[in-house]
C-alpha cells in the first residue's frame, strides 16, 4: 500500500535505509556463491536476500511518490503495492522452510551432505511465493475497505485469521530451532565415538548452522510481531493518526531490518565470516596498491634535479668542461 506520512522525518529516514538495504543483500548473495552452506540452505537463504532486496526497492518507489507527489499512474502503483505486501509476507512465513530443511538435515544425518535436491527447496518457495501473492491480493481489497470504514466483520476476521497464522508459524519455527539444537547437541554429545568422522561433522554442522539461523530468524520473529500488532491495530481501532504513525515505524523496522539480517547472517557464520573478512583484506590490498601506484606516477612526473649537492642533469657545455678539466688533470 502506498504509505501515509504522519511524521516526515520518520520516512525520509526509512528512505535511507531503504536505499543502503540493497547493497548488504547484493554483498550477502555474493558471499552464497560459494558452498558455504549445503544448496538447499543457500538457495533458502538467498530466497530471503533476494525478497528483502525487491521490498525495499519498492518501498524506496513507493515513498517517493508519498513523499514527492510524482505522478505515478495506479496501474504501475497498484502492482509495486502489492508486490511490497508480498515481500512483506514472504518475510513473514521464511522461518517455515528453512525449519524444515533443518529437520531435514537432522533426520538425514548419515547422506544430508551428498544428497543435492535443489528442486525440493525451488518448489517450496514458489509454493510461499504463489499463496503470498494470493493472500495479498485478496487482502488489498479488504485492508482498502477496512481503511474507508467500509469493512465487514468477515474482512476482519480474515485479516485477524491470516495474520494469526503467520504469527503462530514463526513462533513454532523458533521453538523448533531451539529443540533442534538441544536435540542435536545432546546426541553429539551423549554418542560422540558411535558415529562415523563424517557423520560427527554432519551434526556439528548442523548445530552451527541452526544456531545461526536461530539469530536470523529470532531477529525476523520480532519485526513479525510488531507487524501483527500493527495490522491487527488498524483493522480493529479507529485511531487513524496513531496508526498512520505506527505503520511508519514498522516500515522504518523493516528497513532497518534488511540491514542488520544480512549482516547478522554474515558475521555469525565461521565461514561467511572468514570469506568477508578475506574480500576486505583483499580490498584494502588493492586500494593501498592503487594510492601506492599514484603516489609513484604524481612523483615521477617531476624528474629529481640533483643527487646530494650535486646535479643530476648537467648541459652540454658544462659536460665538455668537466671533460677537459679531468683530462687535463690526468696530463699532468
């Protein structure tokens, strides 16, 4: 939906969020080129980057036509609306597939890591992406008619329903998260000499890597609240400058978001964590090289005129008068 600005500042703030996002996205999906993670996770997690990447680029278009007033026809606002409300949603259920990739890993200990299935992984998420963009747009019909007090209670209870059940999916996938990292150390632990050396690293793996995504989606947990809050506050309360305002600050959480779950899923990883540190040495590297190269080109162009005392470069005369003055010397 096209924002409403209570507080300016909050948007232009969100704005710049929303512009900085992308690049933390772009810089995550670099990393996931190489395997990292096994490519059922990789494929996941970039599904992630990818739909904070097309929220916020939508969201930066759709708060400067709030902002701006610029004449945007409706059939190019009504789609980039919606496709906002999907990323939004998509941001919402993503803790559901990758709890389940994670169950995957653990059931599948012994042959997870030789086993590649990326098409299991690309039909989930076409699945999420297809129910989402059915749920947002039957949703922009009923949140409009919420919004011009013209909503039954049936559009109520729809949103409140839809709302709720995305909710209690997070919730589920974090307490999953949490038992599966108690399950999985527990057995490491309790029969660390009855598994093969392979196997033992499998589940170590698998611990790591769900401890991490247990920051990442703990993180996105939290914006899922305070989105359900504020949805459920607009279909059910009348306070429409409270609520403009809140939507505000979720919109600037969202953003805000985008950013630090990049960057969370970066620097929690041992692995992403080393590849980022190496591709800044190795930036830094290349910039000393090129000032270094450009310091030598700035002083090359002024040629040194003497050596100690003396000069360097001498014309020709003086060259034939120290000739003749040494060879003289030597005649006598």
């Amino acid at each position: 939906m096209v924002p409403e600005i209570a507080v300016p500042v909050v948007t232009v703030i969100e704005l710049v969020f929303d512009v900085i996002a992308p690049f933390f996205n772009f810089y995550l999906l670099f990393l996931l080129r190489k395997q990292i993670f096994h490519v059922n996770l990789r494929i996941l997690t970039a599904n992630f980057a990818i739909a904070l990447i097309i929220l916020t680029v939508t969201r930066i278009i759709l708060t400067i036509y709030a902002l701006f007033s610029i004449p945007f026809s409706d059939g190019f606002l009504t789609p980039i609306g919606v496709i906002h409300d999907m990323c939004v949603n998509t941001m919402m259920s993503i803790a559901l597939p990758m709890v389940v990739e994670r169950i995957a890993a653990t059931a599948m200990v012994y042959r997870y890591e030789r086993t590649s299935c990326p098409w299991v992984p690309l039909m989930a998420i076409s699945a999420l992406w297809a129910a989402n963009a059915f749920d947002c747009l039957h949703a922009k019909d009923i949140m409009s008619n919420i919004f011009a007090d013209k909503g039954s209670i049936g559009d109520k209870i729809h949103m409140a329903t839809s709302t709720s059940i995305l909710i209690t999916i997070n919730a589920v996938s974090v307490a999953l998260f949490l038992i599966l990292i108690v399950y999985n150390t527990r057995r490491f632990q309790r029969k660390y000499g009855v598994y093969s050396l392979t196997q033992r690293y499998q589940m170590a793996e698998n611990i790591r890597t769900s401890r991490q995504l247990l920051k990442v989606i703990f993180i996105n947990f939290v914006v899922d609240i305070f989105s359900a809050t504020i949805i459920l506050m607009n279909v059910y309360w009348n306070e429409v400058e409270l609520n403009k305002l809140l939507s505000q600050i979720f919109d600037l959480t969202c953003a805000l978001a985008a950013i630090v779950i990049p960057t969370v899923t970066i620097l929690s990883h041992p692995k992403l964590s080393m590849e980022n540190e190496a591709n800044f040495a190795s930036l830094c590297k290349k910039i000393s090289c090129w000032k270094a190269s450009a310091n030598e080109e700035q002083v090359g162009r002024v040629p040194l005129q003497t050596v100690g005392s003396k000069k360097l470069i001498v014309s020709a005369k003086e060259e034939r008068d120290v000739y003749f003055n040494q060879l003289s010397l030597t005649w006598k």
